[in-house]
C-alpha cells in the first residue's frame, strides 16, 4: 500500500496538510546544522517547510512519481525504500518522516537512521492525528461496508487517538531500543481546520484505505459522505493533534 498514494500525486500534494511550524522549527532549533534527510517525502509537503525554513533537505521515496512531483518543486529526491537506501558516506543533522515511519521496518529503520546522523543529530518522526465529527465517520463506515464489507478500514474502530498512541509507543520502544540513539522524547501540536465539503471529499481519496478503491466504489462512499457533511451545513472544524517522537545520535 506504501506505493499506493502516487496514483494522484497531485490531488495528494494539494489536499494534504502541512506540518505545524512550531514542529518544523523545533527540530530545526535542536538540529546541530542544517542538512536534512526526509524519509517517505512523498510529494515534498514537508521537505519545503523544512527548505523554507532554512535547511538542505535530500528526500527518499519508494515511489517514483511521488518522488517526481516532489522533484518539479525543486527538491533533490532518491527513489528507494529507507532500508534498502544506499547512503555511501553523507550524514545529516536531522532524519525526519511525516505520516511515513510506519512503513519503516521497526527493528532496522532506527539504527540505520542512527547510522547516517551526526553527533548531536536528531531522528524525528511525525504525523497527524484526527478524529471527524460522529456523522461524518458513521457515513464512511456505512459506505465502505457496501463497497468493502471485508476492508479492515469499513468495521468501527478504535478512536484515531487511541490507535496512535499505541501506534507511537510502538516507534518509542524501537527507538529507544536502537544502539547510538538516546530517549525519545515525545512531543505533541493541537491545532485545527475548517474543511468544506469540497476539502474533505478532495481529502479522503488520498487516504491508505481510499487510494486504492475502484472509481465507482470511491464515487459512492464520497456520495454518502458529501451527504452527511451537507446536514452540517458544508462544512465543519476537525481539531488536528502532530504527534512526534524524536531521539537524539549520542556522541561516540
């Protein structure tokens, strides 16, 4: 599913979000230089924060038209997955990973970031956490159990906070766990959007369990959810929480 999100590159670089720029500017303060390297880059979203705010950034992706878009905003990016990546003799001062780290191996991702970061440097993994209003999550199930009764994403769930609490734990426990990084800390932004009804239904195809639905099915679960956020009256307030785990390469 990793290679999944290039189908609409475009539609993904413009519906998606961008990262809180208190999280971009704290790695940047607690970073011993500017080079950065983005794994996962995707389209680039956060790899510009990161140029704008000063820094170098090299990104890796698995997927080659990801990696293409993110090279026509003038980012230099390399086409492979973390673990198979080949980083011959460069370092950086910052690894970063927006809304990718659970695609790393958990068990050799951290100590090959370790690997390529500088004395002082920091591994700092992300992402977004969000939960949509009752009505508009009850039209989604409802639909994808139609279209997708046997997809994981179409039965109810847990909260999305719960499933990323356990989910950042996780990268906790591994990272604490890997041979020349430090205790992770854990850091938290809350902040929050208005979407249309426009937004949301330009958002959901870029989610995991969308990108990969036939066009009839995605036409049919965006109907009945259009559907549910015209009784809101168009629009409504997702409050967002970033999660970030972040270590730091001790000195050897």
């Amino acid at each position: 599913m990793a290679e999944s999100f290039g189908t609409d590159a475009e539609r993904y670089d413009r519906a998606r979000p961008e990262y809180p720029r208190e999280l971009v500017d704290r790695i940047v303060a607690a970073s011993p230089g500017p080079d950065v390297l983005d794994v996962g880059c995707g389209t680039g979203i956060e790899a510009r924060q990161f140029r704008a705010a000063g820094c170098r950034v090299l990104g890796i992706d698995p997927d080659a038209r990801m990696a293409a878009f993110a090279r026509r905003g003038g980012l230099d990016v390399e086409v492979a997955k973390f673990e198979d990546w080949q980083p011959g003799d460069r370092t950086f001062d910052a690894v970063v990973a927006g809304q990718a780290w659970h695609w790393v191996n958990p068990v050799t991702g951290p100590p090959k970031a370790a690997q390529v970061l500088r004395p002082g440097g920091l591994l700092a993994v992300f992402a977004h956490v969000f939960q949509p209003p009752a009505e508009v999550a009850a039209a989604f199930a409802a639909a994808c159990r139609r279209v997708l009764p046997d997809a994981p994403f179409a039965a109810e769930s847990r909260p999305a906070a719960e499933i990323y609490d356990v989910m950042f734990t996780g990268f906790a426990d591994a990272i604490a766990k890997a041979d020349g990084l430090g205790v992770p800390d854990r850091w938290r932004f809350e902040w929050e959007r208005t979407y249309t009804r426009e937004e949301w239904l330009d958002f959901l195809p870029t989610t995991g369990g969308l990108t990969r639905l036939p066009p009839d099915a995605l036409a049919e679960v965006l109907s009945e959810v259009g559907t549910a956020i015209d009784a809101l009256g168009g629009s409504f307030v997702l409050p967002y929480a970033t999660l970030a785990v972040v270590a730091t390469r001790l000195d050897k």
